[in-house]
C-alpha cells in the first residue's frame, strides 16, 4: 500500500486551515462593513420606536452570530498558519498583524457602539459613522497585499 508522504499530509493540512482563515476573513469584513451601515439607519430611525428596536435586535444578531464568532476564529487560523508555516519572523506579518490588531480595535469600538445605541445614546453623527465606515475597506486592501506580494 502506498502511503502519502508526511510533506504532502503537512501541505494538504496547511491549505485546509488557510480555507478555514480565508472563510471567516470573507465572514468577518462582511460583518464590519455591515454593522455601521446599520448603525447609521438606526440612527435615522426615531428614538423609542418600534423600527429602532428592529434595529437593536438585527444589530446584536449581527454582533453575537456572525462578527465576534469570525473575528475569534480568524485570530485561531491566523496564528496557526504563522505557527506552522513558520511565517512569524516576516516584515509582511509583522505589519499585517498591525492592521489585524487595529481592525479588532475597532471592531471593539463598534461593538461597544451598538451598547450605546441600544441605551439610547446617540453620540456619534452619521455622516462620521458613514466616514468610519470606510476604515474597514482600506485595512483589507493592505492586508490582502501583504499576503499576497509579501513585499517584505
Ligand atoms: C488575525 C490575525 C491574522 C493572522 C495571524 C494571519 C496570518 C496569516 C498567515 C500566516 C497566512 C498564510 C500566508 C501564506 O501561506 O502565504 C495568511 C493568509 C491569508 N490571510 Fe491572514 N492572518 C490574519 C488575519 C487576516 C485578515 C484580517 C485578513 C483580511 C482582511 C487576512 C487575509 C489573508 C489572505 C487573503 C490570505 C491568503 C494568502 C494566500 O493566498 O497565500 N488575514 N494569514
């Protein structure tokens, strides 16, 4: 009987994980491009009513379901993929981990946004919320260069 190689079993393993990571990137962005767009129609939506609280519930779905599970298993494909592709000492992970870090950050904020909104503060406009929605288009733009070209 012939048996694969252990190279070809490490290899095939290593692409499995990098679908696994590249799933839940697309599920993830997906996400962050979602949720301020919500925001911004909940914003126009009139204090205490029924359409806001429409909007508080499709928020924390979006939220609890789709981001927050994402972002986590991003972190735990990513990691294993530096781990074992030995990728860890590269100038292009080093700065993709800092764009990574920054995207998290601000998925914290836009978490933590939605509490508020769903307390009933309002503190950011939306046209600024429109402008933060941009953030998460430009950190996936130079993300996907640096994996993609490693510049260095
Ligand atoms: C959370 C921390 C993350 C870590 C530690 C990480 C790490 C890695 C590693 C080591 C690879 C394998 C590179 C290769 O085999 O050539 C990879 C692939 C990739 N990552 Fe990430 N990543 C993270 C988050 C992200 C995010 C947020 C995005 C997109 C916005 C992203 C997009 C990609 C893409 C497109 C690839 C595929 C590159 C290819 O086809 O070879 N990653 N990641």
């Amino acid at each position: 009987m012939n048996l694969p190689s252990l190279g070809y079993v490490l290899d095939v393993t290593y692409q499995w994980i990098k679908a696994g990571h590249l799933i839940f990137v697309i599920f993830w962005i997906a996400g962050l491009f979602m949720l301020p767009r919500y925001y911004v129609y909940h914003q126009e939506s009139p204090p205490g009513s029924a359409e806001e609280r429409r909007w508080i519930d499709r928020e924390r779905k979006l939220r609890n379901i789709i981001l927050t599970p994402s972002m986590i298993l991003v972190w735990i494909f990513g990691i294993t993929l530096a781990t074992v592709g030995h990728w860890w000492a590269s100038g292009w992970l080093s700065l993709k981990l800092l764009l990574v870090l920054g995207l998290s950050g601000y998925h914290g904020y836009m978490v933590g946004y939605g509490r508020k909104l769903a307390n009933g503060q309002r503190p950011v406009s939306g046209k600024a919320l429109r402008l933060m929605n941009e953030v998460p288009g430009i950190a996936t733009a130079a993300i996907v260069i640096l994996v993609i070209v490693k510049p260095f």
